[in-house]
C-alpha cells in the first residue's frame, strides 16, 4: 500500500504512475484465445467437449450438455427461506431500477412536414456467462439477467463451467428465479465463442454479457463486431473518499470488500486526515487476518492499495476524475458538493451508510461496472445494452421540395452525382 500527499513535491509524478498502473493479468491469453475461438468456429461442439473435458475434467456426453430447469426449480426450493428471500427482494428491487430505463419510442412530424422518430426494440438472443467453481455469484447472474428480461430478449442462454461436472446451487436457484430456461455446461473462451459462432447444439445470440477470468474478457474483445458485448471487465477497483467523523473500522471494511475479490484488486482511500489515514490502515491489517479471503484481500491491498491525503475533500474531484473509479464511495456529511463535482466514476454511493456492497446485491442498480479507467467514456451495463435503436423518416413530395435541392446540392459538392440524381428525380430535374 502506498500512501501519498499532495503536500509532497514528487505528488504529481507518484499519482501519474498510480493512475497508469496495468493491473491486468499478466499471462499472454490472446494467441491461446486466438487458437481457441478458431477450433470452435471450426469443430463446434466436438471443440466444446474436447476442451471441457480438458479444463473442467467431465465429459459432457456423460454429464449432460444441458441443466435441466427442474433442477434449477429444486435448487430455488432448497434454498433457506431467509437466503430465498434476500435473493427474491434483490431480484424485485433490481427489476424495478431497470424498468425505469426502458426507452420511448420517438415518431412526429416536424415543420417542414416530414416524419421523423426512432423506435427501440431488443435483440432476439442474449448470451448470458455465468463463472462457475469458487467465483459463482448469484448475484452478478442476476445484474445481467434481469435487464435482458427487462428489454423484452425473448432467448437467453447461459452459460456456464461445472468444474468436476459440479454446479452452485445459489447460480441454480437464481437462474429458476430470474426464467432462465437454457443453460450449458461450457465455459471459459470456448463458451463464448459458441454463444457467437454456434454449433450444433448451441444457436448464436446477439449480445453476450457477463464477468469471466482472463481468458473469456479477451474472447469478448475478440468476438466484439460479431456480437454485441456489455464490456471488456478488468480487475475491481474501490475509491472512498471518507472524512475523520467516520469510523475507521467501517471504511476498512469498504476498502476490503474490493481487495478480497482478486489480488489485481485495488482500493484507494482519499482523506484530508492523516490520523484518520493510519487508523484505517490500521483496521485494514487487523480485518484482513480475520478474513476467509485474507491471502488475497492482503495481496491486493499490498501490492495496488493507496492511501492519499488531499488539503480539502472537495480537492479530490479532478484526481477522481483522473481515476475514474469503478465504484467511488463519498463516505461524508454532505456528499452533495462531491457528487456534483465528480465527472467519471461507473457508479457512486453517497453517505455513510452506503456502502458499495449493498450496490452489489440489492440497491437497484447495476454492478456490472466499467473498470481500468473506462468509466471516462463508458457506462454500467443497462436495459440499454440489450436494445438497439432505429430511426425512420419519411417524407411527402411537398416536404421533399423543402429539402431536395438542398441534398442536390451537397451530393454534387462530395462528387456523389447518383446520390444527387435519386433526389433530383423524384424533384423533375
């Protein structure tokens, strides 16, 4: 963990490195992507079972290709009622956000009598990963589910790896909850290269959304132009900007609750308190060894973990900004001057008593975030990424004399004279 002043002469330099730091990956996964995508748009489900069998160890013709919607049905009543309803009250509150982003079609006439609009509809197929094996999260199947349900996809398919032919029960259950009728066996690159080519088995989809290792975000980025991606996810980030009326234990927490998820995680605490600084590093070293994830909430904390002191909070809006923060915290009395000023962070939580995991779970909007500074020029996933927009016009010959020499005219100046003639025309010229 690093900490940093903006007192310090050297400040500029220190925070242009933080903010330029590469916290992907390391493994070169794109030629072994590459070789991957190509066998299964080659060999489709043969490629499928082959590498299956490789990296999950089962056999598909064994296992079956295919969950089947009952067991997903046993797995929702199998749930403990209270675990049940925590997911039931996330899935509602999480549909009711999102049906608010639902788009209106636009259709009028403007003045010079044409008829103008858009209309929105979704896409007909969604392809939906879900990561199997320690990293199974009901949760994010629901942040990328319900959406797609919510624009009206009349096909999702999941997919999703069962290491050892085994499967989360909660991922099960979620999937039962949401709808979900087809799931699959396959993961990693090759899933999503199924979900964009097809096989036999599986038929292609439109877009193809959900969080995966490095392996299958590099496989989107490949695929991205034959299908529609929500985007190419990297590590999780935390920014908590926190003031010293703040209990340290409580900002710890928030820190941690990013760092646990990868060692490529960061967490970033911006204060204008150095007391308060070293009593929340202080609680960060005392949670992480009570921590299940303490190897790795350590690890990220170690290594890409920061600590900056800034002379006014409100300071700190042009160094968030530069960040861009996948989730940015205003721990403070009054975030209202904060939240005005910030300009790029992929989702805020205001005061001190939200804190960014109840975004996880069940605030409502979505915590399928840009990440690696993306948050400059992107957005979190929505309704949205599951529809696409077409505009229509339509003109009468007394409106195409309004506008028809007009696009004569520039279709001569580019040296188009056919785009010029099909307008010319219908004018008598």
């Amino acid at each position: 963990m690093i900490r940093l002043s903006v007192r310090d002469p050297e400040f500029a330099a220190r925070f242009d490195t933080l903010v330029n730091a590469r916290r992907e990956a390391d493994a070169n996964v794109s030629f072994d992507v590459l070789a991957i995508l190509s066998r299964v748009r080659a060999e489709g489900d043969t490629a499928l079972r082959d590498y299956t069998q490789a990296f999950d160890g089962h056999d598909l013709e064994a296992s079956g290709w295919r969950i089947d919607t009952a067991e997903c049905r046993a797995a929702l009543e199998g749930l403990a009622p209270d675990l049940r309803r925590a997911l039931e009250l996330a899935a509602e509150r999480i549909t009711a956000y999102h049906e608010k982003q639902r788009p209106a079609d636009r259709d009028e006439v403007d003045a010079t009598g044409v008829r103008i609009g858009a209309r929105w509809r979704p896409v007909e197929a969604a392809g939906l990963y879900v990561p199997g094996g320690r990293a199974a999260y009901p949760s994010s199947l629901l942040m990328n589910a319900i959406p797609a349900k919510v624009a009206g996809v009349e096909r999702l398919a999941m997919v999703t790896p069962t290491p050892r032919g085994e499967v989360n029960p909660l991922v099960l259950a979620a999937a039962a909850l949401v709808g979900i009728e087809e799931i699959w066996r396959v993961g990693g690159a090759q899933a999503i290269g199924a979900l964009a080519y097809g096989t036999r088995r599986i038929a292609p989809v439109d877009v193809i959304v959900g969080p995966g290792n490095a392996w299958v975000a590099e496989a989107k980025r490949q695929l991205y132009g034959v299908v529609g991606i929500d985007m190419v996810a990297g590590p999780s980030e935390i920014l908590v900007v926190a003031d010293a009326d703040n209990d340290p234990d409580w900002i710890a927490a928030d820190l941690l609750s990013q760092a646990e998820h990868d060692p490529t995680s960061q967490s970033i605490l911006f204060t204008d308190d150095a007391a308060f600084a070293d009593a929340v590093a202080a609680a960060v070293d005392r949670q992480i060894a009570t921590l299940a994830t303490g190897a790795t909430a350590r690890a990220s904390w170690d290594a890409n973990g920061a600590i900056i002191l800034v002379e006014r909070l409100i300071d700190a809006a042009p160094l968030i900004d530069r960040l861009a923060p996948e989730h940015l915290e205003l721990a403070v009395t009054d975030p209202e001057p904060l939240f005005a000023a910030v300009r790029h962070a992929g989702s805020i939580f205001l005061g001190r008593h939200t804190p960014e995991a109840i975004g996880d779970y069940l605030g409502g909007p979505n915590h399928v975030l840009p990440t690696g500074r993306r948050a400059r020029f992107s957005s979190g996933l929505s309704v949205l990424d599951f529809m696409k927009r077409t505009s229509f016009l339509g003109c009468s010959a007394p409106s195409l004399e309004k506008l028809g020499p007009a696009a004569v005219a520039l279709a001569e100046a580019e040296g188009l004279p056919a785009h010029a003639r099909s307008v010319a025309l219908r004018l008598g010229q």
